[in-house]
C-alpha cells in the first residue's frame, strides 16, 4: 500500500524528489488518479518525474482536461516517443478523444508502420469493435509442430502487449482455434498444432458494434476474443481490460440518457457550466411541449375540475403513481434489453408480463387511493379516484415497457426512454384518463350550464 496523504502534502511543500521516489513504485492508475487531482503545474512536473514507460502508461489511463493539459506541454520529441511506446488499441483510443487538430499534430509524429496501422484502425467507424482491437497478438500456423509453435510463442511473445491465448491460423491468415499455453507446453514436442487446437471460438466481426464485444465476453466468460472480418481473416484481438473501459463508458452513457440529459464528452468532474447546460437545456425544453398536452387536456375539462374541487385534490397523486409506475417499468425493460435479457422479439411475452404486473399494481394502488379520497372526500369522487388510478398505473407500466421496445425496433438507444419522457407521457395519459373518467362518472353532479365536454 502507498500512502497517499503523504505525497500529496510533499507536493504542497514542493518536496519533488519525496514525491519521485514514492510513485515510481505506483501502479499507472493510482498515479493518473493523482495527477487529476493536482493543479496544472504540479501535473506537468510530476509527469515528467516519471519515465516515458510508465509515462506511457499512465497517459493512457488519463482522460479529459487532464491528458489535454498534459499534451499541450510536453516538447514534440516527448510527445513521439510516448506516442509511439503506446499499445496500438490505447493510441487509437487517444486519437478518437482529441479533437481535429490535435490528431493531426500527433499523427504527423508517427512514422512507417505506426502510423500506417494507426490510420488503419482510425479507419473503422468509431464505435465499431475495429477502433477497440489490437493488432498485436500472437498465432501459430496448424501445421506447425508444439515445439516450432513455443519456440514463436518466446519469441513474439516479447513484442506484444500479453499473451493470454495463441491463435492457430491457415496460411491464408484464416483463423483455424485457439491454444492456451498450458496446452502448448504440454504438448509432445512433435505434435502437430492441429490436433489440440479448439476449434469453433468465439470471434467478432471488425465492424461489429462494441457493446457486442461486451456482450460476448460476459456471456463466453473469455478474457479475450478474435477479431476477423468477412473472409474469416484475424485481424486483431480485444482483450477484457478495453471491455471493462467500454462497458463502464455505455453504463455511464445509459445512465444519463435515462435521466434526460445527453451523454458528457468526458467526465462531469471535467465538464464546464457551459457543456452541461447544452446537455441538459434541449431535453428540459423538448419535455415542455409533451407536458402542454397536459395542460390542454387541463383546459378542455376546465368547467368539470370547477364543479367538484375535490377533484383537484387528487390530481397530484394520480399522476406521481403513473409516473412512477412508468418509470420502473422502463428501467427495468432498458436494462434488460441492455443486458441481452431481453431481445425484439421477445416484446410479446414483456407485454404480457407486464400487463399483469400493471394489472394488480394497478389494483392494489386502487385499494389505498379509495381510502385516502374516501377521507378526503365523498364516496363518488372516491370511485373516480380508486378507478382512475388503476387506469393510470396499467397505462403508465405498459408505456414504460413499450417505448424502449419502440426505440429499438427504430435502431435507436432504448436508453432514450428516459424516466422524465416516461413520466411527461404518462402524465398526459393520467390527466386525460382522471378527468374523462370524472366528466363520465360525476355528469350528473355538473349544474346545468357547466356540464363536462
């Protein structure tokens, strides 16, 4: 364990040579950590305390304002070789960060083979599994023997980021199996690869969307996949720690879609007033016109609410349940579907799950609400309550399943069923339900001249 507190009161005395020989010993993470937290000035110095290995590294768990920061100080020639020293899938995930112009400054750093495979993986739409792979990995040709095999294994071994698996490959580069290095160490020497490779692996498609990587390597529980395009060819891999970078950015991104905001460029802790208003602003003006419905349906039954008050009295209870009710509904049906719990076609068996779950919380919510309106008021507003309410719940729960599977089926993030749109929806429904409902059931308790429309 390293002592944190520490360090940061020797940056505040300006103790440099304590801080150096204390985070040398850190892991890159725990040091791009530090570095978030220190002022700009502290953060160029102790960067360049470190050396460019560990540099590399923990430029590569860095992000926002804080990596930006840092490249924008570094000279051209700390910048080459950092840039270089990065693995291939962490320099393309640098690059698609940055903005415009500094992309090209650094890809003008790169020369021959780096940045030939740079621009390569640059090239594949940007959240497709091309922009996460790596292209370094090792495999073996079937025809090898174990002991030909090995020997590649130590040799090849040394430029690649891990050797978690050996691929087997035909000539034609096509990939044949995999290999565990237990397998290929036990191996007879003179065995043929072929005989003890694992045929049918789990792959991915170089343009198959990221959150498919995710997807398949929580449901193979592999730590590492291939990646081949059309003709079957292995191209790259992608390996559990850029999954993990993924999956927390797409929860990250589901999470603020899911409360009407659209997703951050980076961190929140990086964001400034004037990002978060744009990110916030469209979606709270949009959300006003779905709640003028409302307020027109409000409107036309005008005269109804001004012959029975008590009505009023219930108006705000009615449509917190609905929207409540609407809202767990769509959580629950959003991380299913983000999940792979639930897929498209699975949307009629979710409806009539739902349509059960809507029917007896429905009935249930109808139950407290006609003792609460039966306090509160006579015994007819009491019925309208208690009837409505259990109208309002089902619709709200249906809506709430519905509209992600809506979103879907239109290839859009079901995400965007966020729970303020869920509860302005059914907040028209629960308005439009209530007070048709009390326009029906009270019309004879209307004096005549103010009788409901």
């Amino acid at each position: 364990m390293h002592d944190e507190r520490a360090v940061t009161e020797a940056i505040e005395r300006q103790d440099w040579a304590y801080v150096r020989s204390s985070i040398e010993t850190w892991p890159s993470a725990d040091i791009a950590e530090l570095l978030r937290s220190v002022d700009a000035p502290a953060r160029g110095l102790i960067f360049h305390m470190l050396p460019r290995d560990l540099a590399t590294e923990v430029l590569a768990c860095l992000d926002g304002t804080a990596r930006d920061s840092l490249l924008m100080a570094l000279t051209e020639d700390d910048t080459r070789a950092i840039i270089q020293r990065m693995h291939p899938d962490d320099r393309t995930r640098l690059l698609t960060e940055l903005p415009g112009t500094a992309v090209q400054r650094l890809l003008n750093l790169l020369r021959g083979p780096q940045l030939d495979e740079t621009k390569r993986l640059l090239g594949y739409p940007p959240e497709s599994v091309g922009r996460l792979m790596t292209p370094e990995y090792v495999a073996v040709r079937e025809h090898w023997t174990a002991a030909r095999a090995l020997d590649h294994v130590r040799h090849a071994g040394q430029k690649v980021e891990q050797v978690l698996a050996v691929f087997v490959v035909s000539s034609s580069w096509k990939l044949k199996g995999v290999l565990t290095l237990q397998q290929l160490v036990l191996a007879a020497p003179d065995a043929q690869v072929e005989t003890f490779t694992r045929e049918g692996v789990v792959k991915l498609r170089v343009d198959d969307d990221r959150e498919i990587a995710v997807e398949s390597m929580l449901r193979y529980d592999e730590v590492i996949l291939p990646v081949v395009n059309d003709q079957e060819v292995l191209l790259g891999i992608v390996t559990a720690d850029d999954v993990f970078d993924v999956a927390e950015a797409e929860a990250t991104e589901d999470i603020q879609l899911s409360g009407a905001v659209s997703p951050l460029r980076g961190s929140y802790r990086d964001a400034s007033v004037a990002e978060l208003c744009r990110k916030r602003l469209p979606w709270l003006a949009s959300l006003i016109f779905v709640n003028l419905a409302a307020s027109g349906v409000i409107a036309a039954y005008e005269e109804t609410l001004a012959s029975m008050l008590a009505l009023t009295f219930f108006l705000p209870l009615l449509l917190g349940a609905g929207g409540n009710a609407g809202a767990q509904a769509s959580t629950l049906t959003v991380r299913a579907l983000a999940t792979g719990d639930l897929d498209s076609s699975l949307w009629l068996r979710a409806l009539t799950k739902e349509l059960a779950v809507g029917l007896i919380l429905g009935l249930s919510m109808a139950g407290l609400a006609w003792l609460l309106a039966s306090w509160r008021a006579d015994m007819r507003v009491a019925l309208v309550v208690a009837v409505s309410m259990a109208a309002v719940v089902l619709v709200a729960n249906l809506v709430g399943m519905t509209l992600p599977f809506l979103l879907t089926r239109l290839r859009l993030d079901p995400a965007v069923a966020s729970n303020p749109l869920i509860t302005s929806i059914s907040d028209v429904a629960g308005v439009l339900i209530y007070l048709s409902t009390a326009a029906f059931a009270l019309a004879e308790a209307v004096p005549s001249g103010m009788a409901a429309p």
